[in-house]
C-alpha cells in the first residue's frame, strides 16, 4: 500500500469515527450514524496490520499505542463507562502479531479472550477480523474481502448485532491506489482519538447543562 493511500484512508477511518461517536452521543436513535461508522475499525485494523508488516521497529509501535490507549481511556471512560477503548485494543492486536510472528500461535485466542473478558472494544470479533487481514495481505485482496464478509455473516448471526454487518462497506476502500499526494503526521489518528472525544463530551456537556 502506498504512502498516499494509506494517509487517505486514515482520513476516511477518522471521519467516520468522528459521525459515528457524534451519532453515539447526540443521535442514538439515528442508526445512519452508526451505520456510516462501522467504516471505521476494518480501516484502523487494515492500517494496523500495514504498520506491522512495514514497521522497523514493532516496540516503538507499541509503545506509541500503549501511551495513546492510557491517554484515551481518560475521556473514553466517560465516553462509554465500564468499557476500554480501541486502541487499546489494536495495541493487545498488535503484541499479539509480533509473538505470533514468532511461532506462538496460542497467543491470538489468549488475547481474544482477553479482550472479551476485559469488555475492550470489538473484543474476539476483531481479532478475528485482524488475523484474517494479516493471513491473506499482499496475497490476495479479494479473499481478504470474502473472508471479512464471512465473518461479519457470522457474528451478525450469532449476536444479532445488525449494525455490525455493515462494516463491510469499508471493504471498497481496500481496492483504492491514490496517486494524489498526501501528507499526514503519522501521530494525528492518535491524537485525534482522545481529542475528538473530549471534544464532543464537552460540546454534550454544554448543551445538558
């Protein structure tokens, strides 16, 4: 993947994050808002495995991730209370590649089980999602796609969580190649994270006071 490509796709990721948190505090009973935002995750967990492929040096991106998920989960506990944030998640997700890299296969299902005892966001299901993104990068795209819309079948089947299902409209942005350039601070997506949630908890606050 390009450098191009990937910078836009974190823009598409944070923009539908940012509609699908604003639809989350200000419009629950609006399901388009949420709908537009299970775009989001497949795009963070796509980049995510294109950063473990391509990273130099997998500590410095765990590090980066673990600073950013303690930061997050200050306004995120208030965002939604009794549960961790995603990126605290994408950085189990990613300890979890670098010792399965090494030939640890169980770690996967400990971290899945994990995240799904800890209440982390996406918890199993995107582990799952995860490892089918890594197992079939850089070979095969379509499979990738297929086995993303599988997956979603299945989990919307066993927890009739509808919603859910449509993170596979996310998957059409997997085909793009952007020539145009691009430029992005690599640390922006996870600034705009805890940022943008501070923000619409403010903006809540204001306006129920």
């Amino acid at each position: 993947m390009s450098k191009n490509t990937s910078n836009f796709l974190k823009i598409v990721a944070m923009v539908t994050m940012l509609i699908d948190h604003i639809g989350a505090l200000f419009f629950p009973h609006i399901m388009m808002f949420r709908i537009i935002g299970r775009i989001a995750f497949p795009l963070f967990a796509y980049l995510l495995v294109t950063g473990f492929v391509h990273t130099r040096n997998i500590n410095n991106y765990l590090v980066r991730l673990g600073i950013f998920a303690v930061i997050s989960q200050i306004p995120y506990h208030f965002f939604a209370p009794g549960r961790y944030n995603v990126i605290l998640f994408f950085f189990l997700a990613l300890l979890s590649l670098k010792y399965y890299k090494k030939n640890r296969i169980y770690i996967p299902l400990i971290v899945g089980i994990l995240t799904e005892y800890l209440k982390i966001s996406y918890g199993m299901y995107g582990i799952i999602a995860i490892y089918l993104i890594y197992t079939f990068y850089n070979k095969d795209i379509k499979k990738t796609m297929l086995s993303f819309t599988l997956l979603n079948i299945l989990f919307t089947l066993t927890t009739h969580n509808i919603i859910q299902f449509y993170s596979i409209l996310a998957l059409p942005f997997l085909l793009l190649n952007i020539k145009k350039e691009i430029h992005m601070n690599k640390y922006i997506a996870y600034v705009f994270y805890p940022v943008h949630m501070s923000i619409l908890l403010l903006i809540y606050r204001f306006l129920i006071i």
